[in-house]
C-alpha cells in the first residue's frame, strides 16, 4: 500500500503502540486520524502529527461511525486501518478471598479489545471497499493482539480472551475481505514500553525486560510500527498474526 496521501486511521492513537504508528503514517506522507477517549492528549497528539483527533469509543457503535464521518470529512475515505486501543485490567478468575472474577469487568474488556476491533473494521472495510483499488489493493487492517493470545498468565483471563479472538478474527476477515481487496494482518506484541509499563519502577522494567531472550529489554512502540509499516508495504503479508516478542514465552505468572 502506498502511504503518501492516503487517508489513515489509528485507534488508541493518542499514546503507546498506536501513537508511534500514528507517527510512522504521518511520516510517510498519510493524512492520520486518531481515534481516543482522552481528548486532551489525543488532540495534542493529533496536533504534532499534523493529524485530525476524533473522540471516539471503539465499542459503539454509533461512535464508530461518527468517527469515520468525521474522518472521511476530513481526509477522505480512508485506506489504513489500525487497532491499538485496548485495556488490561488483572483479575484471576477466583480471588483469593473467594470472589470470582466480575463479569461485568470481563465484558468491559471482551467489549473493548474484541467487539471494538471488529466494530472499527467491519466499518472501515464498507467504506473502503467504495473506492477504486490502487493497484492491487484498496485497503490495510492492522489489528493488535498480545503473545497473552497464546500464553495467557495467571490473572489474564479476560485479556488473554480478547486478544485470542483477535487472533482467530484475523484469516477469517482477510479471507472474508480477499473480494474486496482489502488485507488484515495481526501483530501480536511481547512486553513493550507502554504508558502503562512506564508507570512501574525501573527495577521492575529491568526486570520484566530481562524475560525477553534478546534483545533483553522492553520492546520499545517504534518497533511496533516498524513492522506495522512493513505490513502495509509488503502485499504479499496477509491473513497472519505476527508476534513481536523478542521470543519470550510467557511464565504462568
């Protein structure tokens, strides 16, 4: 996918993965929207990219479909998808005073990981799919997962679902969406160096980094948007998951 002038839109672009990915599209020529709940930071990320920022929840989906208004008013109909926006909040299924894990919370998350990247592409690919290919193609989806797909620890129930179904969407929708010209590719992230991880004392950084085999460290979001670039130039990478973890497996806990 060629990148100069192209429309883009970035979930949970304000910060972390998605804001570094918002960086790399502006960098490359695309018109980016990113779509947040935290307005204050979003606009001012928006602001440094020369962006737009939409406030926009990913689970709704009226919200949804403003958003992509609002976008398209702006830049056009975009040809670039990417999900970052996610949340990880820890629970084990029985706490240790006997209470199981609250359902509400894990449908919160279940909403927000799972049902918001389906409802952020389902959307974007029907309006992508109103515009004429440029050569092979006419849009990119770039979801995002978490190597807790495949290696969920303990207190990642909710998560480690979320992130599965994100993984098991991704050849369906690429071959659901193969007529319309349209790819979808999943990155699944290791430990990386997000708001959240920056949040944490630097003994306990050195020490989650030190569980990557190599490099021993964490992750840094321009990696994440490396590859994310590498995924839109390359037409041949499609219907696949990708983690991008320094080949750590995670421990139970």
């Amino acid at each position: 996918m060629r990148l100069d002038g192209i429309a883009a839109i970035v979930t949970g672009g304000a910060s972390g993965l998605g804001h570094e990915t918002a960086r790399m599209l502006a960098s490359n020529g695309a018109k980016v929207t990113i779509f947040d709940l935290n307005a204050e930071v979003g606009a001012a990320a928006a602001a440094e990219l020369g962006g737009h920022f939409a406030s926009v929840n990913v689970a709704d989906e009226a919200s949804v479909a403003a958003g992509i208004a609002e976008a398209e008013a702006k830049h056009g109909v975009a040809r670039v998808l990417v999900n970052c926006a996610g949340i990880a909040p820890p629970a084990r299924i029985v706490a240790k005073d006997g209470t199981p894990h609250s359902l509400d919370q894990y449908r919160k998350v279940i909403e927000i990981n799972l049902i918001g990247t389906f409802n952020t592409l389902s959307q974007f690919a029907a309006r992508a799919i109103t515009v004429d290919p440029i050569g092979e193609e006419r849009g990119v989806i770039i979801n995002t997962a978490s190597v807790a797909a495949f290696d969920g620890q303990i207190g990642q129930a909710a998560y480690a679902s979320s992130k599965a179904g994100v993984a098991g969407l991704t050849l369906c929708a690429a071959r659901d969406l193969a007529q319309h010209k349209i790819r979808v590719m999943t990155i699944a992230p290791g430990i990386f160096l997000t708001p959240m991880m920056k949040g944490l004392p630097q003994a306990a950084q050195d020490s989650l980094g030190q569980q990557v085999p190599h490099p021993s460290r964490l992750g840094d979001p321009s990696e994440y948007a490396l590859l994310a670039e590498s995924i839109l130039k390359n037409p041949m990478l499609n219907g696949e998951t990708i983690r991008l973890d320094g080949a750590i497996r995670m421990a139970p806990r």
